[in-house]
C-alpha cells in the first residue's frame, strides 16, 4: 500500500517530520491539530513522533557498544576486568564476598552477582553438590554415590561382607576396602 501524498510529492510522514524539526516539544495532538487538514491521523503522528525520538537517543551511540556510566569506570578499565584481576590475585577458593571486600577497600563497589558471573566465566567458581545417581536408578541429594549403592546391596553381597570382617575382623575389613577402593 503506497503512503498518501499530500502537497506537492511530500508524504504525510514527511510532513509530520518537517513540523516535528519546527516544533520539537510539540505532543501527538498538537501535530494532528495544526496539520489536520493534509490528512494525518493520530496513529500516523504517534509512529512518526516515536521514530524520530528513537533516532535522535540513538545517533549518539556507536554501534555494538554498551553504554556504561562513568562511575563504573576506573584506572584499569571496566569492573568485570577489575574483578578479573582481584581474583587472580587471591588463594583459591576464590569466594566472591572477598573479592567484593577486596574491591571495595580500593573504592571499586560491584555486586556480588556480577563477581559470582565473572568468576564462573572463569571458571573459578565451586560446583555445587547435585544429585547423583544409585544403582537403583534413584537419586538421592548430596549423598555420594558409593553410599546411596550401600542401600540396594543384594543379600549374596552383605553375606559375604559379613563372612569377610568375620575372618579379618570389622576394623580389617573397612581397611582393605578402603585400600582396594584406592587402587582402583
């Protein structure tokens, strides 16, 4: 659908435009009333009006930059950089309340969710425990995974455990488990 022409080749978003040049401040009823009888709606002057606000905000922006505000700028650049260095510098584990107390004594304020993103980026952050699997197909929270197996032992299996601390005693047993757990 071709735009309506109203005087002399000059569109009615043009118009809208040219009047909005003229009169910056001038609100979406105010143009349709001056301009009312070239035709343009309502609609049209709201479209128009927010179009040219938008270019306006962003003619000066660079493309593909982010805008940051200048307290969030310092000596060595942006935060994420200044938690980056921070955290370099520490013993692990690095936990990011410290690097938070360790940036703020240098006057540098950051969120402790912003350093917890940083330091997984980087991959200095602790996994936390998740669910492991049993033998059974259950899973079971934080338990490891050779002791959730204790639970589905067969009755063959714990006859034989109890045949073996029998013969070595309870305390030898427990320690030739742990000594073949190691070797394999």
């Amino acid at each position: 659908m071709a735009k309506a022409k109203s005087i002399e080749g000059t569109t009615k978003s043009d118009l809208v435009r040219e009047y909005l040049r003229s009169n910056p401040p001038a609100t979406a009823n105010q143009i349709v009333a001056d301009l009312r009888p070239y035709g343009v709606s309502l609609a049209l002057a709201k479209k128009v009006k927010s179009k040219e606000g938008r270019k306006r905000r962003e003619a000066g922006r660079k493309p593909g930059r982010a805008t940051s505000a200048p307290a969030a700028r310092h000596q060595a650049g942006t935060k994420t950089e200044a938690i980056r260095q921070a955290a370099e510098g520490m013993p692990k584990p690095v936990r990011p309340r410290d690097v938070v107390a360790a940036l703020a004594e240098q006057g540098i304020e950051v969120a402790r969710r912003h350093v917890g993103q940083v330091l997984k980026s980087m991959g200095l952050r602790r996994r936390r425990r998740g669910r492991t699997a049993t033998a059974s197909g259950t899973a079971t929270v934080g338990r490891p995974a050779t002791v959730a197996a204790s639970a589905t032992l067969s009755l063959e299996a714990l006859l034989a455990a109890k045949k073996l601390a029998d013969q070595l005693g309870v305390d030898a047993a427990k320690q030739a488990v742990d000594a073949l757990a190691r070797l394999s």
